[in-house]
C-alpha cells in the first residue's frame, strides 16, 4: 500500500471515528492532520485518538465516568469494525 493510500485510508477512518464520537455524545475535535513520529512506517491506516481535555476538571470527570467510558468504547468499536478483518 502506497503512502498516499495509507494516508487517503487513514483519513476516512479518523472521519468514522469523529462521527462514531459525535453520535455518542463524546466532545471530541478533529481530525487534525500532521506528521506524527509515533505514526511513521506504519503499513496500514492509522490514526491517533486522545480522549478530550484530560488536564482539566471537566475533561477528568469526562474520562472517570464508567457511562461515558462505556460509549467511547462502543463508538470506537463501532468505527473500527470496518477495518478488521477476519484471520486468513
């Protein structure tokens, strides 16, 4: 897979996840393009997801919350399915 494929792939994921988190109700911004060294030679798409405002009251209460961990997780499995693939 080509760079410009991995990138085009990655992109249209971030966008899954972003309204994956959106219909959940998860405050997310994004998807933000840039290089990113943890990223870097990685064959397949990919992408990097920070759960909001962790340095903050409200974001700590955000992620501490066993309702909303629940639904970030749903949303995340929910955008990611389409990429995995059963074993050969």
């Amino acid at each position: 897979m080509t760079a410009v494929a991995r990138s085009a792939r990655s992109g249209a994921l971030a966008r899954r996840i972003m309204r994956a988190l959106a219909e959940a109700g998860i405050p997310a911004t994004g998807p933000l393009q840039a290089p990113l060294i943890h990223l870097e030679g990685i064959e397949c798409p990919a992408v990097l997801v920070e759960f909001e405002g962790l340095a903050s009251p409200v974001g700590i209460s955000l992620a501490l919350d066993p309702e909303v961990q629940a639904r970030f997780a749903s949303a995340m499995a929910t955008a990611l399915a389409p990429e995995v693939r059963s074993p050969q």
